[in-house]
C-alpha cells in the first residue's frame, strides 16, 4: 500500500480515539463523581427510623410489631432502586454538555471538599447532633453573610422543597402503618391527600431543621468555597442536575409506599384483629 493511502485510515482512527477522549461521561459516572449516591444510601436508613420515631411518639405499638414494619419499610425503599431512577431521569433531562459540566464541577477540590461534608451530615445518626447544635449556630450566624447566603442555597438546592417531599413519604408510610390496625381506615389516595395538605405547614417547620442542617453542613466551608458552590448550583447544568435529582428520589420514595401498605395490611392487619 502506498504511504498516501495510509493517510486516511489513520486519520481517522486518530479521530475515534480523540472522539473517546473527549466523549461526555455518562448519567451514571456523573452520579458517581456527585455525593448523591452517598446520600442516597442512607434513604433506607432514615425512612426506617422516621417511620419508627413515628411509631414511638404513638406509642401503644408493641415493639415486635414496630420492629417488623422497620423492616417492612427498610426492604420497600432501596438504594438502588433510588439511583437507578435518578441515572434514567438524568439521561433523559440533561445533554451531554450538561453532565460534562456538572462532571467537570465535582472532580475540582472544592467540590470534593464540599461533597465530604454533605455525606458526612447526611447520616441519620448525626441528626440529633444537628438538632442539638441548631440554637448555637443559628445565635452564632445571626445577621452574617452565611445566614444571608441561606435563601440563595435553598432555591438553587431545592433544599426545603425536598425535604418536605421525604416528610410527606415518611409520614404517609407511618400513617399507612398504622391503617393496617384500624378496619375502615382512609383509603391510600385520601391517606395521600390528608397529608399532602399539611404541606404549608410542614414547610414552616421542615424549612428550619433545613436551616440548621445548612448551618452545621458547611460550618468548615469557607465563603469564597460556598459562593462557587451556589455559582454552580444556579448554573444551567447545576439547576437541572438539582432539580433532575430532587425530583427522581421524590418518585423513587413515593412509589414504594402502595406497597408497604398492602404488606403492612397482609402482615399485621391479623394481629390487629387478635386485639379488638
């Protein structure tokens, strides 16, 4: 073969590998590169415990049963499942260029230190550290530019608005729990609905937990680090991954709640009858 007849072929074997180097990382890469997946490992955990606090501050609720609607729960809300509902929707809703950007964003140190500290308050176990430590930080940050930086945080973050999504779930899975002991009970739908109109006020009150987990988070992120942060988040790819994401775990965690009602129902439903 003549030296000119090469040209093409290794042209354009030059141009499939330069096509690889620069071909945008895929929905789950970018998953992976983000806290999200970190945090989302705990919705299991933390469904199981808001549901159980529930149950205790009812009271009345022998601890065997309590222990089995734990686990009826935490086998209904995986992890995986939750992911696996982010990765479709973030294929979906974002371009290439976007994931790239918002890939592009969590590989910077800043980034990196940020996302750290997210998981690391993200445990159920820190949540009554957070609450004890709410009054201090909120006295601490009183009138300073981090306590001012709060509302552009929240709705770029779509933080409360999240929150208060889990807060519906969690409370639909404890008030689902407890229709398995009361024949006649509202149906799922009113059940669903009862609760979706105390959404104004959980908002007042979920909206200030939101505040002092805000406060505790970033207390070791500095102003300069929090203000690229909220630069990113108020970015075309950073606002659409958020909301991408917010909205897949609020589908995720809302679907699964039919069905811990029918296993509730089939498992302790008997039991409540043996009380009656």
């Amino acid at each position: 073969m003549k030296p000119r007849a090469l040209i093409k072929p290794l042209l354009v074997a030059a141009a499939m590998v330069a096509g690889q180097a620069v071909a945008a990382p895929s929905a789950q890469q970018v998953l992976t590169a983000s806290p999200i997946d970190d945090i989302v490992a705990h919705y299991p955990a933390m469904m199981k415990q808001g549901i159980e606090d529930g149950l205790a501050r009812v009271g009345q609720m022998p601890p065997m049963v309590t222990a089995t609607i734990g686990q009826v729960v935490s086998h209904s809300f995986r992890d995986a499942d939750i992911e696996q509902q982010i990765v479709a929707n973030l294929e979906n809703n974002l371009t290439p260029d976007q994931l790239a950007s918002v890939h592009d964003w969590y590989k910077t140190p800043v980034a990196r230190k940020i996302a750290e500290a997210e998981i690391a308050a993200s445990a159920p176990s820190v949540w009554k550290e957070i609450q004890a430590q709410g009054p201090e930080l909120s006295k601490k940050y009183r009138n300073t530019e981090r306590s001012r930086m709060f509302e552009r945080y929240d709705r770029a973050a779509r933080a409360t608005e999240s929150a208060v999504d889990t807060t519906i779930a969690v409370q639909l899975g404890l008030a689902t729990a407890m229709s398995a002991f009361s024949p006649g009970a509202m149906s799922q739908q009113e059940l669903r609905q009862a609760i979706e109109n105390q959404r104004s006020t959980l908002r007042g009150v979920v909206g200030q937990q939101v505040f002092d987990s805000y406060l505790y988070t970033y207390e070791d992120i500095s102003t300069q680090e929090m203000s690229l942060y909220l630069d990113f988040l108020e970015s075309a790819p950073g606002a659409a991954f958020s909301k991408t994401v917010t909205s897949s775990i609020q589908q995720a965690i809302s679907e699964p709640i039919e069905s811990v009602s029918s296993q509730m129902v089939r498992l302790l439903a008997p039991a409540a009858g043996g009380k009656q």
